[in-house]
C-alpha cells in the first residue's frame, strides 16, 4: 500500500489537470451565452388572435411555440390546446323534432349534448328527444277537392300514414296521396256522332255505366245504341245536290249518296258529287257567237249552244254564221284604208282584205297595207332643190 499510492498520484494528477481544464475553459464558456438569446422565445402566440371569436387565449410558457390555450367562452370546460377549441354545436341544425314541432337548444355547445327542446304546437314539450304530440296530417289538405282525409295515427305523431277516399266511390282509396277518382268515360266519345254521352258517377268504380242516348231518346247504358242517325242532317252534299242516307235507321255511317239536281245519273257516296261542268268556259263556238250551256253537268256533255248575231245557231260546236271581219270597231285596216271580207258568210278567219284609197293596187290579206311612202323623205334631189311626191305610195 505505502508504495503503490505515492506512484499514481503525483502521475495522474498533474497530467491530466493542466491540460484538460485550460482546453475546455475557451471552447464552452462561450456557448451558453450565444445559445440563451436565440433558444428562449418571448413571443405572445396569443397576440394573433389564434382562438377566434367567442374564446379565450391563454399561452402559459412564451418560451415554447404551440403550447397556446383556447377555452369557450360559453362554457370554460371546453379547450383546446394549439388551435381553436370547439364550442359551439346546435343541435337543432339536424331537425330533431321532425316536423310542425319547434326546436330549441338553450346552450349551443359539445359539453350540452342532449339540451334541446322540442315542443308541439298544444304546448307537449320533450328535452333531448322529438316530443310526442297530435300531428293531423289531414290539416293540410292533402287529398285535394272531392276525398275525404282521414289519420288515423295523428295522436302517435306518425307520418305518411294518412288516407284519401273519394266521395263519389268510398271503395277508391290511397294511403299517403289523393286516390285516383275520377274517370269520365264520356271523354273517349263512346257514343259515336249523333248520340249524348252521360257518365254519372265518373269514377274508376263505376266503369261501364256511361248512357248513349239517341236524339229521338233511345237510350244504351255501357255501348254506343242504335238509333237512327241521318247523316243528310248535316247537308254533306252542298247546294245543287239532293241527299240521301239509306241507313239511317241502322245507325251506318259513311253511306250517305249525293245525287246532282242538274244530272240525276251523277252521283257519289259519302261526299259531294261532281256535277258542274260548263262547256262554254274552253270557248267551243269563237268569235262572234255566244255560247250557252244550258245544263252545266259532266252528265251533258255536247249540249252547249253556239249562236251567230243574225240567229243561226248549232248544238255541240261552232255555228256556220257570216262573220264579217271588217266590221270590227275600229277597222282592221285603220284610216285612209279599204276592208273587204270575201268570205265572211261562210264563218271564214283571217281572210279579210285591206286596199290602199290612194292606191288601190297596194293591199294586204289580215292586216293594214302599207301605203304611204314620201320618196322626197329621203332628200333624193339634193341641195338647192324642191321635192315633190304627189302619190306617197309603194306604187
């Protein structure tokens, strides 16, 4: 013992003392003192506002960064550490109380779950629950004019269960809409043209007892009746025609004749003949005679008559009447002109002669000669001198 301990000590002791202390003195000293400015916030988070509306901030350690505090306002036992705490719930947002009850939530927040208030329109309220009242469905009017509502639940506050029967037809009824009623048979014209319709109770119950009635008061109830129907009643035929329904009495339709006064042999079923017919209209006799067509029916064909101003007349085609060209008013031929028609007896067109009075040897055959011609029109004598045509004609 006496000899090992004088060898460690004065050995280990002064090696190690010098030289670690005065190295480690220079290089640490400093580092506390650069770290305590930038590792030791004094921010206030709470002095942005981070919580909102209708809350506190807190932030207990401005040292550290998201250890703010946000309380409700409304209720202190609801926080939230690091963001906004959440305070306000209502629960009546979600309708609870169904419909026709009114919703109340006193204090809107998490920690009040179960506060609301519902309350019927009698005054029955219930807390945290759709409260148990009357609720006539019928109040509304749901089945429309001509049913009857009935809710039978209405004290059980069910919905959806109410029920429209129809005042025409107890049997027809509906759960939770207006029934299907009315059905007027009438509508679809069952009876046919020519008879009443009458449906009486107009329901889907009921089908089958429509009424025909005839208009001389035969009646069938459930199909059209048979009754005479006199399709001439309506004058389909038009004037200048008779009429006719040959089975009337067996209520026929579609079978009515037309019969032209003028041709009784023209005739049509079902709608107007086609009587007329006026030969004339094409001008069959030509000029200078006048047509007439005494029955004017495609039945007459040819019974047209041409007649010519003295009189004479011809049946079916053009008369053989003098027909004197030159007489037109005013003269084919114009003035200073004589006419001549050679052949006007026998009804003969076109033939007709016009003759030049200063030169009687100018003519022209349908249509005015060309007679005048003054040869000095052309300055044939030159200048200095007088020109003199006596004649003026071609000739």
């Amino acid at each position: 013992v006496p000899t090992a301990v004088p060898t460690a000590v004065p050995t280990a002791v002064p090696t190690a003392v010098p030289t670690a202390v005065p190295t480690a003195t220079p290089t640490t000293a400093p580092v506390p003192v650069t770290a305590v400015p930038t590792s030791v916030p004094t921010d206030d988070e709470c002095a942005s506002s981070p919580c909102g509306g209708g809350q506190t901030c807190n932030d207990p350690d401005k040292t550290k960064s998201g250890d703010f505090e946000c309380s409700c306002n409304s209720d202190k036992s609801i926080k939230e550490t690091g963001a906004p705490a959440m305070c306000t719930k209502d629960e009546c947002a979600s309708n609870p109380c169904g419909g026709s009850q009114t919703c109340d939530d006193p204090v809107k927040t998490v920690s009040s779950i179960g506060d609301f208030t519902c309350e019927c329109a009698n005054g029955v309220k219930t807390t945290g629950a759709a409260a148990t009242c009357e609720t006539d469905e019928c109040a509304t009017s749901p089945c429309g004019n001509g049913q009857t509502c009935t809710d039978p639940n209405k004290a059980s506050n069910k919905l959806h269960d109410f029920e429209c029967v129809c005042d025409s037809d107890s049997s027809i009824k509906k759960v939770d809409g207006p029934a299907t009623c009315d059905k007027d048979e009438c509508s679809s014209n069952p009876c046919g043209m020519g008879q009443t319709c009458d449906d009486p109770m107009k329901t889907v119950g009921s089908i089958g007892d429509f009424t025909c009635e005839c208009s001389n008061g035969v009646k069938s109830t459930g199909t059209s009746a048979t009754c005479e129907t006199d399709e001439c009643a309506s004058s389909p035929c038009g004037n200048g025609q008779t009429c006719t329904d040959p089975n009337k009495a067996a209520n026929k339709l579609h079978d009515f004749e037309c019969v032209c006064d003028s041709d009784m042999s023209i005739k049509k079923v079902d709608g107007p003949a086609t009587c007329d017919k006026d030969e004339c209209s094409s001008n069959p006799c030509g000029m200078g005679q006048t047509c007439v067509d005494p029955v004017q029916s495609v039945g007459s064909i040819g019974d047209f008559t041409c007649e010519c101003t003295n009189g004479v007349k011809s049946t079916g085609a053009a008369a053989i009447c003098e027909t004197d060209e030159c007489a037109a008013t005013p003269s084919p031929c114009g003035a200073d002109q004589t006419c001549t028609d050679p052949d006007k007896a026998s009804n003969k067109l076109h033939d007709f002669e016009c003759a030049c009075n200063s030169d009687m040897s100018i003519k022209k055959i349908d249509g005015p000669a060309t007679c005048d011609k003054d040869e000095c029109s052309s300055s044939p004598c030159g200048t200095g001198q007088t020109c003199d045509d006596p004649m003026k004609s071609v000739n």
